[in-house]
C-alpha cells in the first residue's frame, strides 16, 4: 500500500503533465504468488481425492494465508523489475 503522501504526488505530477490515469485491480492477485515454504492444507469438503485424510502441499498462496501477501508482492517485483522498473528509496510502493 503507497503512502498518502506517494500518491498525492504522483496525481499532481499526472496532472500538471496532463497525462490519463488508468487503474488496474488483479481480483485474483493472491493466487498467483509462488509459496516459499511447505505448507499443507486438508482437502476441500466435497473435492476430497482417495483418502479423505490425505493432506495437499500448496504451491501458490491462497486467499488467508498470512504469507498470501507477501508472495504475491515478491511474484509483483520480479515481474516488474524484469521490464525494467525499479522501486522507489523513499516509498517501496512506488
């Protein structure tokens, strides 16, 4: 989340430059994020596979997951850095 601050500017900067805003939202943003550690979960009620007490390893976070945000975060940085972007020193957001 960008500062109040880091945004304000940067929608003074948009309009004294009259550049177009657009704005995105990944609703599914959480589930693309590479999990890190080995987590298991218990299989879904209802899509149970075989044995209704084996576990699943996930590989990509889920929405309430506390590593959820991070993962989608670093997954966000590597694929914006490999175009060349870098993040700002003052507001990492940025």
């Amino acid at each position: 989340m960008a500062r109040y601050a880091t945004l304000c500017t940067l929608l003074a900067h948009c309009a004294a430059q009259g550049m177009t805003i657009l704005q995105l939202d990944i609703e599914t943003a959480f589930l693309n994020g590479d999990v890190d550690e080995e987590i298991y979960v218990r299989q879904p009620k209802g899509f149970e596979s075989g044995d209704a007490r084996k576990v699943c390893r996930l590989v990509k976070a889920l929405y309430g997951l506390k590593q959820a945000a991070r993962a989608c975060h670093k997954k966000l940085d590597a694929v914006v850095g490999a175009a060349g972007f870098t993040s700002c020193d003052a507001d990492p957001c940025l």
